[in-house]
C-alpha cells in the first residue's frame, strides 16, 4: 500500500526510491519545480531501482518554436491583463532526463524516503568523538570515483585534469547535468589525493591543490564552456556524500541540490579561512542536516547531542 503523502525529499531533490513487488506493479508520481519522481515495479523481477526524473530546463532557442506551434492551453486564471495557462508542449520540446539506480541497496531506498531533517552543530570533539569513528567503521563504497581518477570509466566525460598526485583532480560534468544548457550548469573536481576524507582534513599543506581546483576548474569551464568564474558557485559539502574530497561547480544562478547555506562552504573562504589559520577546521564547530534515519543522526542521539 503507498504512503498518502508525497515524500520530503533531501538536498531538494525530488526523487524517490522505487521498492519493487514482484506480485504487482504500482505507481507513484509527484511534481515541485524542475524535479519528479517515480515509484513503479515490475512484476516479477524482485529487485529494486532509484528513478530519478528531472525536468531538464528549457533552451532559450527553442522557446520560439514553443511559442508558434500548437499545442494544448487550459487556462487556469485571468484577471484583468494577467492569465495563467498550464500548457502541454509537444514531446520534442518537453525533455525528461531520467537516471536510474539498479539494482538499488536498501541504503540508496532509504536515503530517499520520507524523514525529518534536523541541523547538527558539530564540535571538533564531537568529530573525533562521533562522526570520525562512524566514517571509518562504515564500508562506503567509492569505486566508482577510484575509476574515473584511473581512467577506467567516463574518460570521454573528462573536461580537465591536472594528473600531479598531490596536487592534482580531474573534473567531470556531474550526472545532474546533460549539459545541453548553462542553466543548470553542474561540474565536480575530484582530487587524485586518497587520504583527505572531507573538509576537516584540510589544513594549510592543502593549500596548493585547493587553489589548483579553484584557478583550474574556472579557466577549464570558462574556455569549454564559455562561463566565467564569476558566474560560477565553487563549493564543498559538509558533511560530504561521499568521504573523497571533492569540489562542486555550478551555475551560480542555478539553485542545485546542496547548495544551501547548512551544507555548502565556498572553496574562496575555505583557502582563505587556512591561509589564516591552517587547523581552522580542525577548531571551529560546523553545522550540518541529517535526515533522522540516518545512522550518524543515531550516533549523535546517543551521544545526547540532538
């Protein structure tokens, strides 16, 4: 039986973990902004899937075909010179990008569900007490980032690489992004480095490959892409989504997922908060969501710090 709300949906992603029963097959679909999702199985096959559908936005050289060719109006408001109309454009001009996660763990169908978010403020403490030793008794897997930075898989994807082992990253267009507009622009570095884990690894030895990034990353998206550094958002997560230091680039008028004042801390304060102190992160408390089915969300509640 579904849920009868439509599900709270982290990093405001709207996405949903599709569970499947191999006795019947179902439906769920829900919309808010650009984003969808989908709950559907399969009769039959007894495994699960992650369906992502995403909105892509519109070109702005195809909106004159939009306007001149007929399609379906209902008008919805009026009101002296304003109307409101929900359209049906044709198919050529109504693109949906769906991604698709299979076979989906119970992780990936958790991470999507529906759950509280609470705010955490982590103490350098509580990170060396709490968050540390949860990261290293967890298996995440990251095979995937070791198999773009080794060249065994997206190699075609490859936008740039600086190939110095300390110093270096490769950056990719990140899977959020079709690159068919600027939009929605959306790129990650990942540094070749294996032993920085997140943001509070970092002290003033990293300095050099951060700058790296940041110098690299605009001029490599500005000669590809044609977007200048100053239309450009260059930020970290914390906590990250995966524990192998990586660096986003978007859009900076594109709302991404992640990019609200919690979790992401801009690359420039970074460099300069080490420049003025290179165990600044090791010092400072920082604040971070979690979901409340999270396992670190329970390891905090134990600790009696939520």
């Amino acid at each position: 039986m579904l849920p009868q709300k439509p599900p709270v949906f982290p990093d405001g992603e709207q996405i949903l973990a599709v569970p499947q029963d191999k006795h019947a097959s179902c439906f769920w679909m829900g919309w808010t902004g650009l984003r969808g999702c989908e709950r559907i199985g399969l009769s039959g096959e007894g495994t699960d899937a992650v369906v992502i559908l995403e909105k892509t936005p519109f070109q702005e050289e195809k909106i004159p075909d939009l306007l001149k060719k007929a399609m379906k109006a209902e008008l919805q408001m009026q009101n002296d010179i304003y109307c409101t109309f929900y359209l049906s454009p044709p198919p050529e001009l109504s693109e949906i990008k769906a991604t698709v996660v299979y076979p989906a763990t119970e992780k990936h169908i958790q991470k999507y569900l529906r759950h509280e978010v609470h705010l955490i403020r982590e103490t350098w403490e509580d990170y060396q007490n709490i968050t540390l030793p949860f990261i290293q008794s967890q298996s995440f897997s990251i095979q995937w980032v070791y198999n773009i930075l080794e060249k065994k898989a997206e190699t075609e994807r490859i936008v740039h690489e600086n190939p110095d082992p300390s110093n270096g990253f490769v950056l990719v267009p990140d899977l959020k992004w079709n690159q068919n507009q600027l939009d929605d622009l959306y790129l990650v570095a990942v540094v070749h480095r294996r032993d920085i884990k997140s943001l509070r690894d970092l002290t003033a030895e990293h300095l050099p490959l951060l700058r790296n990034v940041l110098q690299e990353g605009k001029e490599a998206i500005a000669k590809r892409f044609g977007v200048p550094g100053s239309q450009l958002r260059i930020y970290l997560h914390y906590q990250p989504s995966y524990y192998h230091l990586h660096v986003h680039f978007t859009a900076a008028g594109h709302d991404a997922p992640g990019s609200s004042v919690e979790r992401a801390h801009l690359l420039a304060d970074v460099i300069d908060n080490l420049a003025m102190d290179s165990t600044f992160y090791q010092k400072r408390a920082l604040t971070f969501p979690l979901r409340a089915d999270e396992p670190l969300f329970k390891k905090f509640q134990e600790a009696g710090k939520v």
